[in-house]
C-alpha cells in the first residue's frame, strides 16, 4: 500500500482511503466486515460526516478496541460556533473516541465564509477543539471552484486540508489544488468514480493519483467486496500511458455531455433552484442505493427541478454546454416534483 502525507499535518494516509457515504445503507455487521478488511489492506483513513446518517455510529463501533490503527476524519455543515461545539461533542460520541484526527468545514460555499470563518463562528469551535486536544487538525470540503479558490488563496492559515472533487471527468480543480499543495495543504481527492459513474476502477483512481495535485483520493466504500476492488486497485498506481490518457479523453467526452461538475456558473437560477445540488442528489439517488437519504435531502430544498421555467439562462451560463433544462425535467421525473 502506497502511504502519502497530508500536506503538512504529518498524518500519513494510505492514497487510497476510504470514503464513508455508502455505509449509511449498511448496517453494524457489514460495517465490521469492512473496516476488517480496511485494516487488512492498511488503508487507514476514514471519512465519515454528521450529515451520513448512521455512518459515524456504526464506525464508532466497528472501530472499537482499533482505533488507534486509523486516522479518522469527520466532517459538519454547521456554520456557528455553538453548533460546531455541539457537532464535534456528538462525532466524538458516535465514533466512540476521545480525539478526531481531521475535523472539516463540509461543503463551505464563498457565502458561507464570513460566518464560518468570523467571530462566533464554527472555525472557533473546531479551534478551540483542538487546542483542547479533541481534534488534531482542522480542514474544509468545497464543491465549487470559486469557493476553492479563495479558500486556499485567503484562508489557507486558518485550514490544513482541502478536499473537492477529483476524476477523469472533473479537473477543472487541477490548478487550485496544484496551489493548495504548494502552500503545504493536503489535498484529498472526493469523488474519485465520479459519483459511481465511472467503471474502469484501477483507470479511475491511477488517474487521480497520477496527477500530481492529490496526496489521496477517498472512493465510497460499502461492502468488503468494494474494499477489494479499491486495495487491487491501489496496487497499481503506475502512471497511465498515452492509451490510457486516450480513453480517460473518450471517457470524459462521453460523460461531459450530461455529466454536472457543480462549477456553479449556471447560477442564480430565476426560480431559486439549486441546479448543481438537483443533479447530485439524483445521482446520489440513481448510483448510490442510497434512495431515501436523497429524498430526504431532495425535499429539504426549498426549489426543486419542477420548478424550472424553462428560461434556459443556466444553459447560456454554463461552460460545458449542458442541457440543463433535459436533465431537469429528468430530475423532476426521478423524484416526481
């Protein structure tokens, strides 16, 4: 197994580590069975969110009696001081720990930052957090690259890692995170597969690691079989050759046509609709099994795809030619509103 720093927090984390979105559809036994074999293959670093359900209880259990044998990374949406506070009481809670090696800021927009990052805000807490020895290190997750951008040019004293999307289809995060890593951030790698969406495993991950800007890539894990398939895959990390690059081009054609890297230049939609997030809960719904954590979170939304007018402005925004308004009406069908 090949073993990569994180910038510059001295954790040091298998390239490929595990993603734990999946486990959320698992249950207590499966969840065992997949950190035995994590342990088997040493991969060693385990992300998990307060926003996956169940996925840090049944962590917190399959860990005990092991925990020292991991790195462990959580993540909250929370955006004030008292709630980070109370989200990091509870992670410890759940994971059953006394100490979070990596707690992040989940899915920070440019919006987001003045409370995060202000007086009273959840950058306090996780600070206090971790001067009390409750959380080692402190880092965000972004999906859109403006708020990348700026977090790794503005706030990079505040942060120690940053996590965004990386695969064959999105790389339009290549130069940020080439700067995150000069700036001695750790880069890790969400979405390797591209959300279930590509099937060349060991193409997909050797894409990411070939790189040059991600120290790891955290595929979603939720069966032993998939452990597997990940481990062999990281076996294998050998730079891709001019044929490979070649079919990642195909591939990346292929998918480009409908896939959403939620860049977030279609926005504001005039109905008030989250386009990027409408697309990711469909594919959360359609490649995940996870079917009513996604319509959970669909329904949560203020706007949904039903509600698009047709005005075709995200379409002219859009850098990638999408066909926003096909592939919202699809949404729209999938959930029924």
């Amino acid at each position: 197994m090949e073993y990569n720093t994180l910038g510059n927090t001295g954790l040091k984390a298998a390239a490929i580590s595990f993603g734990g979105i999946p486990i959320q559809r698992s249950d207590e036994a499966n969840t065992r069975a997949v950190v035995d074999r994590l342990e088997r293959y040493g991969i060693n670093y385990i992300d998990t969110a307060r926003g996956y359900t169940v996925s840090e209880e049944y962590l917190g259990r399959a860990l005990e009696g092991r925990r020292d044998r991991f790195i462990l990374a959580t993540k909250s949406m929370a955006r004030d001081y008292d709630s980070m506070k109370r989200d990091v009481e509870t992670s410890l809670t759940n994971l059953r720990t006394g100490y979070i090696d990596l707690y992040q800021l989940h899915n920070l927009g440019e919006k987001d930052f003045a409370q995060a990052f202000g007086p009273g805000g959840a950058w306090e807490a996780l600070d206090e957090a971790r001067r009390d020895g409750k959380v080692g290190h402190i880092g965000v997750t972004a999906h859109n690259l403006d708020a990348l951008r700026r977090l790794v040019e503005e706030y990079g004293e505040f942060i120690e890692t940053v996590m965004f999307p990386y695969n064959i289809v999105e790389i339009h995060g290549h130069d940020v995170l080439a700067l995150a890593r000069e700036k001695g951030l750790g880069t890790i790698a969400m979405k390797p597969l591209a959300g279930g969406n590509l099937e060349d495993w060991q193409l997909a991950l050797r894409f990411v690691m070939a790189s040059g800007v991600c120290d790891i890539a955290i595929p979603g894990m939720g069966s032993a079989e998939e452990v597997d398939r990940n481990a062999a895959a990281a076996e294998e990390l050998s730079p891709l050759t001019e044929e490979e690059l070649a079919r990642c081009e195909a591939i990346r054609k292929e998918l480009g046509s409908h896939f959403c890297r939620r860049c977030g230049y279609c926005a504001p939609c005039p109905s008030g609709i989250d386009i990027p997030g409408c697309f990711l809960m469909a594919n959360y719904l359609r490649k995940y099994d996870l079917s009513e954590w996604a319509r959970a979170r669909y329904k949560a939304m203020p706007f949904h795809a039903g509600s698009c007018v047709m005005c075709g402005a995200c379409e002219r925004r859009c850098p990638y030619n999408l066909p926003i308004r096909d592939m919202l009406e699809q949404v729209a069908r999938d959930f029924g509103y």
